[in-house]
C-alpha cells in the first residue's frame, strides 16, 4: 500500500499551515511535500488548503483543516 500524498504551497503559510505541515513530515507513514505553487491560487489566497492523494482539502482554519485532513487520510490523533 502506497503513503497518503500530501501537498503543501509554499504560498498558503501565511494562514499556518506550514507547523501543521512539519507535524505530518514527522510521520513516516506519510509522504509529505512543500512546493512553491500547486497552481490553486485562489483557493491559496482564501483559506488553508492542502492536496490530498491529488484532492483539494480546504477549510475556514489550520485547526479545521488539520481534522479534515486526518479524516480524509484515517490518522487517529
């Protein structure tokens, strides 16, 4: 079974996501990657997103997106 694929913009660390994303790295059951644009802007520019496995997961908070991307992902806290 392959890792879950997440994908971090460099330009969404403005809304915080960039200490959840050094969380994640920490697993390794996860493959986990920061790029400089994943061509979402104006998903970027509105609210913490991330791709997961190539599925956009976005919500009004870090906290929020954190729960959503451990629910799309089953990684029990």
């Amino acid at each position: 079974m392959s890792k879950p694929l997440i994908e971090f913009c460099n330009g969404n660390m403005h809304h915080g996501t960039e200490q959840f994303m050094k969380q994640l790295e920490k697993n390794e059951q996860l493959k986990v990657v920061e790029y400089g644009c994943l061509g979402n802007c104006g998903e970027c520019y509105l609210k913490p997103f991330a791709l997961v496995n190539g599925l956009i997961v976005a919500a009004d908070s870090v906290d929020d997106l954190t729960i959503r991307i451990r629910d799309t992902i089953s990684i029990k806290q």
